[in-house]
C-alpha cells in the first residue's frame, strides 16, 4: 500500500509514521510537510532510511496533485494546531486548515485515492466542569477558537465531499494527545520542561479547565483501526476517558520528578478558553473493537517525563524561542 502522510514531521504525524514503520512493512510511506515552525525533521530521523520525505506545502495544488496521482490512501495530519498561535495570527490557519484541505480533497478526487481526516475534539466547543454530557459523533459544532473553527470547516469540507463527490473518506476527532515529539509550546511538554529547566510551570486562569488526555500511539492505533475497518463516510471519535483538570496535570508532573506539588504560578488565561472536553468514544470501541492500551494516564505521563528528560537536543534549541513567544503575547504571573 502507498500511503502519503502529511504533516509527518509533526507531533502526531511523526509518532503515526515510527508505528506505521514498525508494525506495516507493507506500507510504503511518503511524508509531505512543510517544516512550520511546528515541523522537525529530527523526528523522523529513526526511520529516516524508511520512508520518503517530500519537503513542500499541502496549499501547492500541483505538487499535491503528483503525490496523490501515485498513491492508495492518504492520512491527512498536517495543520496549524496551536490555540494560542491562532489567536496571535489567525491567517496561517485558515490557510493551512482550511485551503490545505480544501487542496487535498480536490487531489483526492480527481484520482480516486482514499482519504482520512485527522481533526479534533474541539470542534464540538466545550463542556461546563459539572455537566455529566461527552461529546459524541451527533453533537452539534461550536467551535471557539480560530484553530477550531477552521477544522471545523475542514471537516465540513470532507463532508460535502463526500456526500457529493462521492470521496472515499473517514474522519475522526480526538481528545488532547501527550507522549514524545510534543512541541514545547503544548502544555505538558511545557511544563516537563520548565521543570526540567527549574522554571516553575504556569497554569492559565485557575487551573480547573479540564482536557480528556489519549497518548498518541492510542490515538494513532484508533486511526489503523478506521483505515482497517472504518465505514466511509463515517466519523469516529477517539479518547480514553483520560479527563483531568490542568492542574492536576502539573501537580503530577511536579510531584513525579521529585518537587514540591503546589510549586506553580497562575497566569494570565486564554481568552475564550474552553473549559472542559470529554469524549464518548463508544462507537470506535463497539464497531471496531479498539482499545487504548495507555489506562493509566500517571503512568504514561512518567514515560513522558523521562522522553524529554532523554531528548533535551531534540527540545532545547526550541524552549527559548517558544517561552519568548509566550512573554511578547503578554503572559504574566497573576498569582
Ligand atoms: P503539530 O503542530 O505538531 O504538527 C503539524 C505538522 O504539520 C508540522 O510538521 C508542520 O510542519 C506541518 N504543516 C503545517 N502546515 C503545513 C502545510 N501548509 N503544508 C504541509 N505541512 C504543514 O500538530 P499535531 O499536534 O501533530 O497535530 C496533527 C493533527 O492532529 C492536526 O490536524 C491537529 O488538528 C490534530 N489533532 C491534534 C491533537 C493534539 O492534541 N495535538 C488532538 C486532536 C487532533
Ligand atoms: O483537544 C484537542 C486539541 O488539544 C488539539 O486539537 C490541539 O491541536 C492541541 O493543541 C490541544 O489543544 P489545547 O488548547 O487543549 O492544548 P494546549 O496544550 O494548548 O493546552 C492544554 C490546556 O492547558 C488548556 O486548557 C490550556 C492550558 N495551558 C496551556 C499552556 C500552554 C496552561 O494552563 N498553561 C500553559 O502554559
């Protein structure tokens, strides 16, 4: 099988491309990503003699379209993924998310090449902390951010194109992903680093907006299980009942490399920060039988730590850049 990856220097992408690599011999991988900021080709650097990397942009139609000629299935992860960054420059985003896919969909069209949608929780807007509800795959979009209105539209985009083109298309939407090759701008890697770094970590607002936490090889073994056995046309969402607030997520990073739990700051919060996202992934687990193998959050999150404690090369020369970004957007300490 030919596959093209986009988006495979990128966190989940490149997690995507090492299991596909390990686990698929029969898949003959293609990766096109442009390098963003986001993007490392250091990521790919254990299967670098596995695959083919095609350095350009999904928005490059005719490049996109001599990709998509020669290949069987294409996995679509590239995107602008940072909240925060979409709220500095939203326009990167409706570029990439938006025409990105848009590109795509056309490419896939005109030969026939099946297609999966990675995309996210967060189109279904958020949940109140006591509300008993999950998302499931009928509830009504409301995204709130420019980062998840416009992959909102690009599921829509997928949609149509499938109902009226008759694309050969699955979506799925997941929850917040944690693991290794996170970039340091997301808040777990952040906090793992800052105290890593002996920099105390920053809660936004007061700490209690909750995130439905999935390791990325369970989000990524969700996503062969639809390429598997996924009915086309269909959405799927992916999580593993993994909720915890922001906070307690810091006090486990802080309790588990040995300081003092409560040794934090709060900071200047996100605004339209959405408070809480859970996910029913009932359907994904009874139509295709998938599990996460990643239970016990604490103990995934340990694994984490010890990654990056492992990696400072591969996020060192990225920590400062990244924590400067974060001061020029104006954060500072509340309390
Ligand atoms: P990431 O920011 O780590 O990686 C994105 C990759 O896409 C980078 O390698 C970047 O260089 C590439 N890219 C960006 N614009 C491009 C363009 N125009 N052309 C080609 N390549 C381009 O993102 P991630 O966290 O790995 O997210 C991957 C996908 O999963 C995204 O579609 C995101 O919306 C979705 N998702 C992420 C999460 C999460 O928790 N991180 C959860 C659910 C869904
Ligand atoms: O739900 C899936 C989404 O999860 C993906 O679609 C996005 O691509 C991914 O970035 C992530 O979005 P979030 O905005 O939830 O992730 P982020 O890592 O930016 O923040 C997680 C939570 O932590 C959120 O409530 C904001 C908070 N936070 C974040 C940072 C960077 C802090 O409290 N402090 C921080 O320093």
């Amino acid at each position: 099988m030919r596959m093209l990856v986009t988006g495979g220097a990128g966190f989940i992408g490149a997690n995507f491309v090492h299991a596909t690599v390990a686990e698929r011999p029969d898949v003959e991988i293609t990766v096109l990503d442009a390098l963003t900021y986001a993007g490392n080709r250091e990521s790919l650097a254990p299967v670098a003699d596995r695959i083919r990397f095609v350095h350009g942009d999904i928005t490059d139609g005719p490049l996109v379209d001599d990709l998509v000629r020669d290949t069987d299935v294409v996995v679509h992860f590239a995107a602008e993924s940072h909240n925060d960054n979409s709220l500095g420059d939203p326009w990167p985003f409706v570029q990439t998310n938006l025409i990105g896919t848009y590109t795509l969909l056309e490419a896939v069209r005109r030969y026939d090449v099946r297609y999966h949608h990675i995309s996210t929780d967060e189109v279904y807007g958020d949940l109140e902390l006591d509300d008993p509800s999950r998302f499931t795959e009928s509830t009504p979009y409301n995204p709130s951010s420019p980062y998840s209105s416009t992959k909102a539209g690009s599921d829509m985009l997928v949609r149509a194109w499938t109902r009226s083109f008759g694309v050969r298309a699955t979506l799925s939407n997941c929850s917040n992903n944690y693991g290794p090759y996170q970039h340091v701008e997301k808040f777990v890697p952040r906090q793992i680093t800052n105290v890593l770094r002996g920099v105390r970590p920053r809660l936004y607002g007061d700490g209690r907006n909750v995130r439905d936490w999935i390791h990325v090889d369970d989000h990524n073994s969700a996503v062969w299980a639809i390429l598997d056995g996924g009915t086309i046309g269909r959405t799927y969402l992916i999580g593993a009942d993994g909720e915890t607030s922001n906070r307690e997520v810091v006090e486990t990073v802080l309790e588990l490399l040995g300081r003092d739990s409560q040794d934090f700051d709060f900071v200047t919060d996100r605004p339209g920060h959405d408070r809480r996202y859970a996910i029913d992934s009932t359907l994904l687990r009874t139509e295709l039988g998938w599990e996460p193998r990643f239970a016990d959050f604490r103990a995934g999150l340990e694994a984490t730590i010890e990654w990056y404690r492992a990696h400072e090369d591969w996020w060192g020369p990225r920590k400062d850049a990244t924590e400067a970004a974060y001061r020029a957007a104006g954060e500072a300490v509340t309390k």
